[in-house]
C-alpha cells in the first residue's frame, strides 16, 4: 500500500508516492540519497538521524527536532522537513561555525544531527541562549570521540552570533538558517492537508509518536497497513474544563509539560521531563503511547495514574471510560479490545491545595527509563493528611497504586514516625523482581527512599531529610 505525499523537502516542494510507514530516515538515505542525516542505533537513542519538522500552528510554522529513524513518512503531508542538507549554506552557519570553533568535532559522524538539533533550540527557544538550553537540545545525541564539553561552550558563540534573533527571519539575518526559510510559511500555506477520514477500528498496527513501537516493530511496520494516528487532529489538543483537564491521546509529553493549563497544576513538570527521555523523543512520544505500552515504569503513567487519571476508549461507534487504575489486569495485559483507540485522557480538577511530586530512579540519570518511580497527590489541612495518592512502579507486573499505604496516610499528621511507618505499609503492597534494572531488593529500598521524598520535597515546613533518617 503507498500514500501520496506532498511536502516541503529542505527548499523544494515534492509530492511522492510512498508506503506510508516508511521511515523518514529511510526515505531520506534511500530514496533521496541525502546521506548526511546517519543512522546509528535505530532506536532513538544516538541522535546521529535527527531532522527538523516544521508545521503550520495557527500562522506561524513551529519547528521540532525529532529522531527520523522513529517517526514514518506518512505523516509529512503538509509538513517541512529539514536534514542537514537544508541547513547548509554558501558558508558554514552560526552554528557549524561555533563548532569548528570549538573543536567540537573529528570523526564527525554525530556532527549533521548536532547541527540539526542546535538550530532546532536556536529556533524554538524562548528566553536566553543559555548552556541550560544548550544541553537539553543535545539530550538525545551521544559523540564518541570528542566529548561533550566543547560542545556544550557553543553556547556562548550561539549566544553572541543569534541571542538577539527571533523568528525565522531574523535567523535567517544572523546566518542561521538559509534564506528559503523566510518563503516556508506561505509554501506550507498553499499545500491542501488532506481532510482525515473517520477513526479506524480493526485491530490494525496503530502508530501515535513511533518511540515504542518502531523500536518493537520497525521492520514490519513499513509493509504493514499501520494507522498513523497523527492523520486524526481531532486526537490531539488539551482543553482545561471545570470538572478536568481533557487531554488528546496524541498530546506529547512536550506539548503536555509546556501547556500552562497543566503547569498550573504541576508547576514543577519541567523539571520532571529532564529525566525522561531527550527532546527529540519527548516531541514525538504521547501520552496515550505510554499508558497502552504498559511499561511497568511508564513515566507518564505513573504520573497519571496519582492523578487519577480516566481513559475514553472508542471503536467504531462505540464509547466507553475506563479508570486507568483498572487498566492493567497484569503484565502487557489491558482491560481493552485490540480494536479500541483511546481517544482521550481525563485528569479530574484537583483542590488548589493539592500538591503533586514525581521521582525517578534510573541507572543513568538522563535518557534511560526508571529502576523504579513513583508520583505523590497529598492534600493537608496544616500538618494533617486529608487525601493522598501515591503510585510506584518498576516494584510489580504492572503500574500501582499504594492503596493500603495511602490509607494508612490519611487522617495522620505528617511526621517522620508517620512516614517511615507508612514506607513500610508499601513494602506489603509490591513484589518487584530481580532483573537488569536492579535487584529486588533494591528495588524495595528506593521505593522506600521516593515515599520519604515526596514528604519532604513537598512539606519542608514539617519534614526534613535529617529528621527521617535521625
Ligand atoms: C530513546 C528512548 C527513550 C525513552 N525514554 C523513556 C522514558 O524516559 N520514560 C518513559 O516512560 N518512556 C520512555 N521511552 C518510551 C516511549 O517514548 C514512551 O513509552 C512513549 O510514551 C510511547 O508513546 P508513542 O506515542 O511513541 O507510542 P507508539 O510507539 O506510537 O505506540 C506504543 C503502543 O501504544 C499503541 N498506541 C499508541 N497510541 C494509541 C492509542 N491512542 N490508542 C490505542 N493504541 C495506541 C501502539 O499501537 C503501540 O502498541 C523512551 C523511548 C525511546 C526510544
Ligand atoms: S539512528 Fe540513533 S537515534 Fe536514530
Ligand atoms: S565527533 Fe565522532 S562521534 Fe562525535
């Protein structure tokens, strides 16, 4: 089965014909020989793909650094998509400049997706360039031979040649981008988006953001006939109601965490989303793709799942909700039909006194998934308990709620004998494994250690570190 594409490669216009679960990565190299994007791991680890993808948003084009060796062809109709080859110039850009500057490259195989991420912050960022900004751009890519240092000194060239620059045009001005970029908007204007059909139901490959399940399937999905689920705008978007927040099933975890309907909610999502993945997976990895993938260790779900989180699953003309805390029947295994799509996700309102925390322990601090996590909603009367949530995973077959625990909290005033006995309660409610992320009984001890975290990172007015452990 192919698709018929039309799109804006670098600075032309094309229209092809294509299977439409081809990678982008493999539609680049193969059918456009345009080889400077590379492949290195092929499941969104290295960064050695990354490409640009611009999309109209209103009147402006908002641009995306994403892994191409994880997102399908199919999606690009009405898009553009930047490898390096359509960020090269006359002569060097402001960046490929601030790299040979810093000897910030030698065999150079990583070089293309670094030049392409950079731009791609230098383009989206809002405020300073800052070192900061600097290293959540290079989150997803790994160089092996010259390190990380003198790349993360670009900055201050970045900074002295494009600090000022905003808006396509105005890098265009400093050397940034090259000047087709200034005619984009109209282009992309001009291209018919095809209307999308009705939702599908059948028990067909469904795609969302591709980070799971190309990683699973990558060689099949492409001769598949997948759904891509981005075809279906009507997936996407996060509406703020008075009785919950409505969440699209296609809302990335970028999306989700910049939303200020829910930073008001969870002020400190931000800091949460720099443990979780890199930015190029986290513009294309969903919210829904992480509840149905049914990880254990599910960052989201853990998070949504304190949250109490209700899921609206449709097929065909059929309806239903279902509460994600009864979504797991056991490992991989979900109260769902293989032909439902979930449409939606629906985040109750909570009390503007409920506070909400995330912890996560991994074996390496950044880009790698949890050894174990856990999420916390607690509601106080001064010192006293009304309601808690808590959540654990990585400690069972499936994502937990820590029932008895949480009723052991409430009515209680927070203290360190209420809390280590409450970490004990929770000890009777897992059953994690051995395994490569650490043994069981690790395990048992960092879900002690995230209870005692959540306390005292929301309560320092009550509780202290050196008090629990006193
Ligand atoms: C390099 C890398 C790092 C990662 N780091 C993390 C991490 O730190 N934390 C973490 O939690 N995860 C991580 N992941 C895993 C992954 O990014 C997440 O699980 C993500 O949420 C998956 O979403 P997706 O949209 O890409 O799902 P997809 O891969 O598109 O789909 C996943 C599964 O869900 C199904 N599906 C998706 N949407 C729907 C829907 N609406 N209805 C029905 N079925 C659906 C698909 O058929 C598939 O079975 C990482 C992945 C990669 C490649
Ligand atoms: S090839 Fe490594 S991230 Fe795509
Ligand atoms: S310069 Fe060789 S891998 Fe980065």
């Amino acid at each position: 089965m192919v698709t018929d594409l039309h799109f804006i490669l670098n600075d032309s216009e094309i229209q092809v014909s294509a299977r439409p679960g081809l990678l982008v990565l493999d539609f680049l190299r193969e059918s456009k020989r345009l080889t400077g994007t590379k492949e290195g791991c092929r499941e969104g680890d290295c960064g050695a793909c990354a490409v640009l993808i611009g999309e109209l948003v209103g009147d402006e084009v908002h641009y995306k650094s994403i892994t191409s060796c994880l997102m399908p062809v199919g999606e690009l109709q009405g898009k553009h998509l930047v490898s390096i080859e359509g960020l090269n110039m006359a002569a060097l850009s402001a960046v490929q400049q601030a790299i040979v500057d810093e000897g910030a490259s030698q065999c150079g195989f990583c070089t293309p997706g670094i030049v392409v991420s950079l731009t791609g912050y230098l383009m989206e960022r809002e405020g300073d360039i800052d070192i900061e900004g600097v290293k959540e751009a290079l989150g997803g890519h790994l160089c092996r031979c010259t390190g990380y240092r003198s790349l993360k000194a670009c900055h201050h060239h970045l900074n002295r040649d494009a600090g000022s620059a905003s808006g396509v045009n105005e890098l265009v001005d400093c050397g940034i981008l090259p000047d087709y970029f200034s005619n984009i908007r109209r282009e992309l204007q001009a291209i018919h988006l095809t209307s999308a059909p009705s939702l599908p139901s059948g028990t067909n490959v469904i795609v969302a953001g591709g980070t799971d399940i190309y990683v699973q399937q990558g060689d099949e999905i492409p001769d598949s006939n997948a759904v891509l689920l981005n075809r279906y705008p009507e997936l996407r978007g996060i509406r703020d109601l008075e009785t919950h927040l409505s969440i699209g099933a296609l809302t990335t975890f970028e999306e989700f965490s910049n939303s200020p309907s829910v930073l008001k909610y969870i002020p400190e999502i931000r800091e949460y989303m720099m443990e979780i993945a890199s930015i190029q997976i986290r513009n294309r990895a969903t919210l829904a793709g992480n509840l149905i993938n049914a990880s254990p260790v599910g960052d989201m779900t853990i998070l949504l799942l304190a949250l109490r989180a209700e899921l609206l699953l449709k097929e065909g003309e059929i309806e239903r909700t279902v509460l994600l805390s009864e979504f797991y029947d056991g490992y991989k295994e979900l109260a769902k039909t293989p032909g439902e799509i979930l449409t939606e996700i629906r985040i109750p309102a909570l009390p503007s006194t409920s506070k909400i925390n995330w912890e996560k322990v991994s074996k390496r601090k950044y880009l790698d998934i949890a050894s174990v996590n856990s999420a916390a909603v607690i509601r106080t009367e001064g010192e006293q308990i009304c309601d808690v949530t808590l959540t654990a995973g990585g400690v069972a077959p499936v994502p937990l709620i820590l029932d008895a625990t949480g009723s052991f909290l409430t009515g209680k005033n927070i203290s360190a004998e209420v809390i280590r006995n409450a970490a004990a309660v929770a000890q009777d409610e897992i059953a994690p494994i051995s395994d490569v992320r650490g043994s069981a009984e690790y395990k048992r001890l960092l879900l002690r250690q995230l209870i005692f975290a959540h306390f005292v990172r929301l309560y320092p007015e009550f509780i202290s570190a050196e008090i629990l452990y006193a």
